[in-house]
C-alpha cells in the first residue's frame, strides 16, 4: 500500500485489539519516526504498553489503546504545523503497515506523556493512537472541493488532485476549516480552526503535496 493509497483507507479508530506490534513492525515505525525527527527538528517518540499519554475521557472513549506516538519538539513558531505535517506522515505509514490510529488531539495527557519522555524542554501537543483495530473505522462526513477551494483560471489536474487529498485529511472536530488557492504554480493554504490550527494546517498541507506532487507547485 502506497502513501496515497493509505490515505483513502484511513478512517480513525477508536477501539483496539490485545494484539502486540511486532519487532519488526516497531522498528519500521521508529525508523521512520527518527527520519521525521532529524528532518524537521522534531522529538516525536513511540511509547508501547501504557496509557500514560491519554486523558481520562480518551481512556474513556478509546478500548485496548497500549500504545502511542508523542507529538513533541523544541518550541518554536512553526511547532505546531511541523507536528501535523509530519503526524499526518505517521498516520498514514502507519496504515501502510497494516495498523489502525487516532489522533488524539484535545484528550491527550501532557503530564502523562512527558513521563515517556527522554528530555523534558520540549513541548507536547497531541499523540497517536496505534495499533491493530478492532474495525477499520469509517470515513468522515466531507466538504466539496468547490467549498473548500478555487483556482484563478482553468485547474489543472494536479491541483485538483491535491484538493481531493486535502478533504481525506482529519482535522479537529471534523471541521475542514480549510481554505485553498491557486494561481498558476502557486498553491495558498490556511485553516481557521481556532487552537487547533496549526496541526490542521500542517496535516492539510501534507495531504495536498501527496495528493498534488510537491514537484508541481510551489507553497505561496
């Protein structure tokens, strides 16, 4: 299963099997985990066989959830959009390998989290849930691409393509708070989602450049 692929097979899942993940899947994750990390200054981390990272309500919705990736690194500007940007990366990797996530964005335990961590000068704003699902979930209500986007001219089908790959994306509360423009080989993107919008604008934009190919346009 391809990256593009996952994305039209990813719904989130709430509810798990006692199913442990194998070492070699595990090192798979890691690997591409530390990939993200040295890429974009990241220290996201995968935690196994706890429940640290979730809040009481998350523990409360979730079933058989025993294992998550912390969203973390140093505190900057920019933070928050590089942890859904490469979050999105992790979630849908994941799915190529056969395992099932939830984005747990406003559940999350810092607290819980941090006691996982290796360093405690980072900042933490969300995990991911992983592991085998006991369902593969179902897709979310969606927006039009008219709705969410417009092109100045005729648009071509990259950017077409990269508007369908965004309304694949999860955002907080299902909201699709997205607003997408293109003019040429320029590509504008924002999110309005309140605390939550950078995470929704990082996991939109890599959505789209999956979708559109990052060779095709340029980021205005």
């Amino acid at each position: 299963m391809t990256i593009k692929e996952a994305m039209k097979e990813r719904h989130m899942v709430r509810k798990y099997i006692d199913r442990p993940i194998s070492g070699d899947v595990e090192e798979k994750l890691n690997a591409r985990i530390a990939e993200n990390n040295r890429t974009y200054n990241l220290s996201l981390s995968f935690v196994a066989g706890n429940t640290d990272g979730l809040g009481a309500l998350a523990k409360m919705l979730g079933k058989g959830v025993k294992n998550y990736i912390i969203l973390a690194g140093p505190d900057s500007a920019d933070l928050d959009e590089k942890l859904g940007y490469c979050g999105a990366d992790m979630i849908l990797y994941a799915q190529t390998l056969g395992l099932n996530t939830w984005w747990v964005g406003g559940m999350y335990s810092a607290k819980g989290a941090q006691k996982n961590m290796d360093s405690g000068s980072v900042r933490i704003n969300g995990v991911l849930a992983i592991g085998y699902g006991q369902t593969q979930g179902v897709p979310h209500k969606s927006k039009t691409a008219a709705e969410i986007s417009s092109y100045k001219g005729t648009a071509p089908q990259w950017f077409n393509d990269g508007v369908d790959a965004l309304l694949l994306a999860p955002t907080a509360l299902n909201k699709q708070a997205f607003t997408v423009k293109g003019d040429r080989n320029k590509v504008y993107l924002a999110c309005d989602s309140g605390h939550f919008a950078g995470i929704d604008l990082g996991i939109g934009k890599y959505h789209f450049e999956v979708g559109a190919g990052k060779n095709n346009f340029d980021w205005a």
